[in-house]
C-alpha cells in the first residue's frame, strides 16, 4: 500500500564490495556508486522498498526497513450469484474496464532482472507485456505472449499465480501484494487474436498423441515454425483436461474452442475419436519425422477407505462429466438421494475436488470435501477455497475417510477421523479418533491422478521428477527469487525452488525416450499444471524446430550452425587456452557460443545445445593407463540417453594419450551421443584449425554448394550470413561456393542479393586464410562477428 513515509535503508558499507548486483536489479535507479569509496549509496526518497537489492545482495550488506511504496492492488469481479443451481457462468470476470486494467499495470516495477519471469514455467515476458498493457497496446501485448504462450486465455484462468508468476513477482517477495499478473493477461488475451501467419515449410512432420496443454504447446510451436503437426485425440474435441476436468464456471468452453479454432488456422491437422495404442508407435515414427506422448496422466489414484469394495466410488472426472450433461439437458443425475437433495462427499480438496463440490451445488444438492493434509500446508488454491465455502461448500481439513459402508436405504455410511500434520513435508498421521459418521449419496474419489502404467510399462525411466539441485544456477541465485519473505500469496511455499524443478523438468521434455519418440506433460513428469504442460511441449517444439531447420538441406533458406557449449576442464590453464581459441574460431561461423567450466555443465544445459564441445585432458601415467580427467568422466556418465546433442572432443596431453580418447569417446556413445569430431593435442595449438574443419563437417548443416546457390537463387531475401554460417569452417565448399556465385553473376548479371552473399563468402574465405596463415591479427572475431559467451 503506498505511504508517505520514506523506507530506511542501511548498507553496512564494512561488507559492501562494490559488485554492484543490487545497483544494476534495483526497478527505480535509487542506488548509486560511490566511485571513492566503491560502495553504494541508496536514495530513499526514491526507494519503493521492493527488498531487491536486499534480496540479491551476496554479502548481506543492504538492509531495508518499510513495505513496499506502491498502490494497492486494483480487484477484480466475481460473479457472485446468491442460487447457482444450474448455473455454468464464469464466476471471475476479472477487470471490466481498461482504467482498471492501467490502474493494475501501473503497480509493476519492471524490474530489470524479472523474477515473475523466473516464476513463470513458461517464462512469460510480463514487463514487457505489461508495458503494453499500461499503453492499451493489446496487438503489441499480444505479440509478447505469443513468443512463450500457446494459449494466454486459458492460463490466465486456471494458473496457480500463487506457486508461479505472481508468487514469484518483487512485490511479493517482499511481503506485499503482487501485480495481478494473471488477470491483466487475460484481459489482453481476450481482447486481441493471435497472429496466424507462420513461417516458410521445413522439413519437419511431428505425429502428437493427445491434444491437452502438452499437445496443443507442440503443435503450435511446430505449426508456427512451418512444419507440420497431427494431433490424435480420442475425444471428440481437442482440449483435454481442459474440457473434461475443469468446469465452465472456472474454464468456459468457448475460450478452448478459441484456442482450438487457432490452431486449425495454423493448418494443424487434428483427427478426433482416435485412440492411439502404444503398440503403432513404431509405426508412427516411419510415417512421422517425432512422434509425441502428450496423453496426460489419467489413472486416478484410489481411496484407501476400509469397505471401499463394498460401494460404489466415483471417479472425479467422470462425475464431472455426468453432471455437465445432466445440467445441460436439465435431466437427473442417476444417483441414489432418497430426500430430494443429493449429498456427495469428495475424497479430496485439491482443485479437482473443488470442481466437483461446486457442481455438486450446481446441481442443488449438499457437498462435504475432506482433505486429510493440515490447512497450513493444503494444495487447494485459495481462491478456489474462497469461491466453494462461499457457494455453500463445506471443506474439512485434518479429516480423512476411514471406512465406508453401504445402508439399506441404498446410501453410503462413512466414518470420517480426525489427522495430525505437523510440518509441510511431513505425512499427516491418521488417529482413532471419530470426526463424524455422514450419510452420504454419493462418494466420489478426488485424489488426483498419476501416469498410465501402461506407458509407465513402455518407458521405465518415468515419471521424471521435478529435482532442486544443491548448487543452483547462478542466474537463478542472483536474481534473488529464493530469498522472499514467506507470504501468504504463496501460500508459504518456497517459489524458487518450485522455478528450479519446473525448469529441470522441462528441460527434460526434448530428450527423446525412445527411436524418435518423446514424452511431454503429465505424461512426462506426473499430475501437473496445465501451463507445465504447455511449456514442456513448447520446448520439445521448438527443439525438434530447430535441429530439423539446421539439418534439412531442401530448406537452406532456414538453415543455421549448431548451437556450441564448450565444457572447459582444465586447471592448468592449457586445455582452457585452447577451448578459447576454439570459440574465438568457431565465433566466425557459429551464432551462439557458450564457454563455461565443466563443473557448470548440467545434463539439461547440455539438452539446450545442438554441439556439446568436451575439451579436457588425459589424466594417469603410460604404466597405470590413461584416462580423461575426473570432473569430465562425471559429466558424461551425468549425460542422459535420448540427449540431442552431438559432441566433438578436443584432449590435450603432455606426453602420450594413450588410449584416453578412445575410453572417453566410447564412454559418450554408450550414453546414446554421436561423436562428430575428435582430436588429441599438445600445447601448442597445432592442429586446432583442422579440428575445427572436422567439427565443420561433422556438425554443420549438411549442404551442397548448389543447394546453397540455389537458395540464393529462389529466395531473394536471403541472409548473405546465413550462408556463410551454413558453410562454416569448409575452404573447400567455400571456394565452390564463390565459384558459383561469380558464374551466377556472369549468367545472370550482378544483382544486390549475389553481390551481397559474395561479399560475405570472400570475408569468411579471408578469416579461414587468416587463420591458416596463422596470421594473428586478423583473428579477431571482429574481423567478422562474435556471438560468444565466455563464462570459463
């Protein structure tokens, strides 16, 4: 809430160290340098007190004292009727009006180094979204999401802000009141159409199973890219979940029309009523360049109810299902209520749950959830909570079913207890101790769900599991998401950590589980999210993209070199020296080079990269045999089998290799990676350029010159360093390439394109002489262009 009163800032300027992370992340510019004393210094007249420079600060050296000086959070509108039977509208309608929504807009900060972002599993641009927002901008805001989100409509209105987005907002993070992150995205989302036109064909067929979250974030990337996607649904409709489990009061149909109807524009091919059988996946991926599991999590976890055998237990989304059509045809339930009023008990208090209590209202009857966790640590939204109690809803906490049993009068009898939870990760103990004993028509199990063990079956390696790592990425330490006040917004869970494993998992999307086979979504990593879902088949989009554009030589035009990551092992300094001349090399040719220390290099990194680059050296003596160096045998045993990435080695040794390389590279190919490029060498950098050819030829796009020249021929707009960039390092293939332009220009006459491409042709054959005459003051990447991030 904004105040009037200043904050009170402190820098202990004994620990101030003058980096300058708070200076570069503080949204207001209130921290300045002393260029004396080489601290900081804080205005608090200008200070808003977000705690971001608290937060980031790694030597504890700033304290602030205040909340945070902002606007209260504008409310939204909820649709609050006082008798919801049968009635399926929406029930949060959100802003009204564009003042509200510029009101709303106005809070944010625009922090330089957004942990929103980071709290976003598909790390949504806000600011920038929001910066669009506050200028009415809905064709620009539209833009912004459509560059990380398949459907912002649909997020925007089941997302858990809390765990995500919002939780994760500066404000937040400081014990206030978030921006309304979710709901001025829906209000932009629903005001504005995506832009439709997608890219010029590639090479690219991908077969998806299941058009949920997952397969809809599949297809869209893949259809907007160019290539062509297939969506198999056993359904009807496109949707999943998001027409089966999630009511129209929460998630109208037509907003997931919406999203389907895009996708249609798209010229995704969807095929309805089709199940797909596990058995043909090999006969898909003949038929199909990626086949993709998207088929969701559908087995529903049982109720552990003594005498549950005995009576009839309802699984959620079937009960769902059966009350939308029974609403919809103003037809009877089917149940057994002998009173007039169906009472239905839910197993469960999650948002699943939820649903069905609040449509058990819908349908004029009584519902009791029963959620055995302790109310602090409950997985249930509190939004939802607030939305069921207020419909009537009764939602008991600290209670579990302890047995059921069937009544002659064709009603179920259940015995409630009373559990006791201490902590957030501790499992709730159940006691003797009788809450009540209800009479009940119906007992439906709301549990959740888990993976298909016929899927589980096929790929043993599932589900993978959502892990924090000890030692976190830097970025993500920096940008000070993990040391928020714990806050109510959250619900007092750790939103950091949440980031992190949601990111190691859809990392994990793009590995394939099998020959050209992937799994993405609930599929993948269990019950999850439905923005989770969307942004783990998002990344497997864009990956499959981006190696079919590099890789098919029919579309040179969209063709680019390999996205390089060096793994540096070297604490003599040599190996590094000559990692870095490496990308110093590569940087003429490549378009995005990262350097860092092999100690750095995660399994998931490695998956971001098309080239992964080994550079170590041999351990071990001739008599007890040689090895590669230990920090890089742990990085490739850490390697995951279905990794896309091809390698190339670069060993350096003293003395004799021996059989290191040999061991090293055999150890890469039973992880499941091709090794493309390999070389063994001193100090001296003799042989560098021609491992750099070797990794050229092994790893670039795979391209004739007439190819080239005829991309350059039938697309006039084409990018004369895409070219050069798709010969790399090659003085052959460049000789011939300039050859054929020269005769191009000699047929045809001299036109802007070819004189462009040649120009671009004869700097790269100029940096490869360079580099061949070991002329040392041309190897500048200057001389061309540098992409290369060196973090080593």
């Amino acid at each position: 809430m904004q105040t009037n009163e200043f904050p009170q800032v402190t820098v202990l300027k004994d620990r101030c160290s003058g980096c300058q992370e708070c200076l570069v992340r503080c949204p207001v510019s209130a921290i300045t340098l002393d260029e004396f004393t080489y601290t900081v210094d804080v205005d608090e007249a200008i200070c808003v007190a977000c705690h971001q420079c608290e937060r980031t600060c790694p030597f504890s050296a700033i304290h602030v004292e205040g909340e945070p000086r902002v606007q209260g959070r504008v409310p939204a509108h909820l649709f609050e009727p006082a008798d919801v039977r049968a009635d399926l509208h929406e029930v949060r309608v959100g802003f009204l009006s564009d003042e509200e929504l510029v009101a709303e807009a106005s809070r944010c900060l625009n922090c330089p180094d957004a942990t929103c972002i980071r709290g976003c599993p598909t790390h949504n641009d806000i600011p920038a979204f929001i910066e669009r927002a506050r200028n009415l901008d809905f064709v620009g805001a539209r833009e912004v999401l459509l560059a990380t989100s398949s459907m912002p409509e649909i997020c925007s209105r089941v997302c858990d802000t809390g765990t995500q987005c919002e939780g994760a907002c500066s404000l937040a993070l400081a014990g206030d009141m978030p921006v309304a992150i979710h709901e001025i995205e829906r209000y932009l989302a629903d005001r504005s159409e995506p832009r439709i036109a997608n890219e010029e064909p590639v090479g690219l067929s991908v077969a998806i199973i299941g058009g949920g979250p997952a397969g809809i974030g599949v297809a869209d990337v893949v259809a907007r890219g160019g290539g062509r996607a297939t969506i198999f649904e056993a359904e009807p409709e496109i949707g999943g979940l998001l027409r089966s489990g999630i009511p129209e009061f929460t998630l109208p149909n037509a907003v997931v029309s919406r999203v389907a109807w895009q996708l249609e524009g798209l010229g995704v091919q969807v095929v309805t009523n089709t199940r797909v059988s596990l058995e043909v996946l090999d006969d898909l991926a003949h038929s199909y360049d990626a086949v993709v599991i998207a088929q969701g999590a559908n087995a529903p976890l049982p109720i552990t109810a003594a005498g549950k055998e005995s009576v009839h237990v309802t699984e959620a989304n079937d009960f769902l299902g059966r009350a939308y059509r029974a609403i919809r045809e103003g037809s009877e339930l089917g149940t057994n209520a002998t009173d007039g009023e169906l009472s239905v008990l839910v197993v469960g208090a999650g948002n699943t749950a939820m649903d069905v209590a609040r449509m058990t209202r819908r349908l004029g009857g009584g519902a009791t959830c029963v959620d055995w966790m302790d109310k602090r640590f409950s997985l249930v939204r509190p939004d939802e909570l607030g939305e069921a109690e207020h419909e009537g809803v009764e939602v008991l906490f600290s209670v579990t079913v302890a047995s059921l049993r069937p009544l002659a009068n064709g009603r179920i009898a259940a015995t409630l207890v009373e559990t006791v939870q201490e902590e957030r990760q501790q499992r709730p103990k159940v006691t003797d101790k009788v809450f009540r004993v209800m009479e009940v028509d119906e007992v439906v199990a709301a549990l959740g769900y888990r993976i298909e063990p016929e899927l589980l079956a096929n790929f043993p390696s599932l589900p993978v599991r959502k892990e924090v790592p000890v030692i976190k990425d830097r970025h993500w330490m920096a940008s000070g998401i993990f040391n928020g006040l714990p806050n109510d917004v959250s619900r007092r869970m750790p939103v950091g950590e949440l980031a992190v494993g949601r990111e190691r998992a859809r990392s994990r999307a793009q590995f394939a589980l099998g020959d050209r086979v992937f799994v993405v979504g609930d599929s993948l990593i269990g019950p999850s999210t439905v923005v989770e879902a969307m942004a783990q088949g998002r990344k497997l989009g864009a990956s499959l993209l981006a190696r079919s554009s590099r890789l098919a030589p029919s579309f040179v035009g969209r063709l680019r070199p390999p996205r390089v990551l060096i793994s540096i092992d070297s604490p003599g300094g040599t190996t590094r020296a000559l990692a870095l001349r490496l990308a110093e090399l590569l940087s003429a040719v490549a378009g995005d080079i990262v350097a860092v220390p092999v100690d750095q290099v995660t399994p998931e990194l490695v998956g971001d990269f098309d080239l992964l680059i080994v550079a170590t050296w041999v351990d071990g003596l001739v008599v007890g045999g040689q090895h590669a160096s230990q920090a890089t045998a742990r990085l490739v045993d850490q390697l995951i089998k279905g990794t896309p990435t091809q390698v190339a080695v670069l060993m350096t040794f003293g003395f004799d290799p021996g059989h290191a390389m040999d061991h090293l590279a055999d150890a890469i190919v039973a992880r499941g990676l091709d090794v493309v490029a390999r070389r063994a060498m001193k100090s001296d950098a003799e042989g560098l350029f021609e491992f750099a050819q070797d990794v050229c030829v092994g790893a670039w796009p795979d391209v004739t010159a007439e190819g080239l020249l005829k991309a350059v021929v039938e697309n006039g707009d084409i990018s004369p360093d895409s070219i050069a960039g798709a010969i790399g390092i090659r003085p052959e293939l460049a000789a011939t390439v300039a050859r054929g332009v020269n005769e191009l220009r000699a047929l045809q006459g001299s036109s802007e394109t070819l004189t462009k491409v040649m120009a671009s042709v004869n700097e790269l054959q100029a940096w490869i002489d360079a580099w061949n005459r070991k002329d040392r003051a041309q190897w500048q990447p200057s001389a061309r262009r540098s992409h290369a991030s060196i973090k080593a």
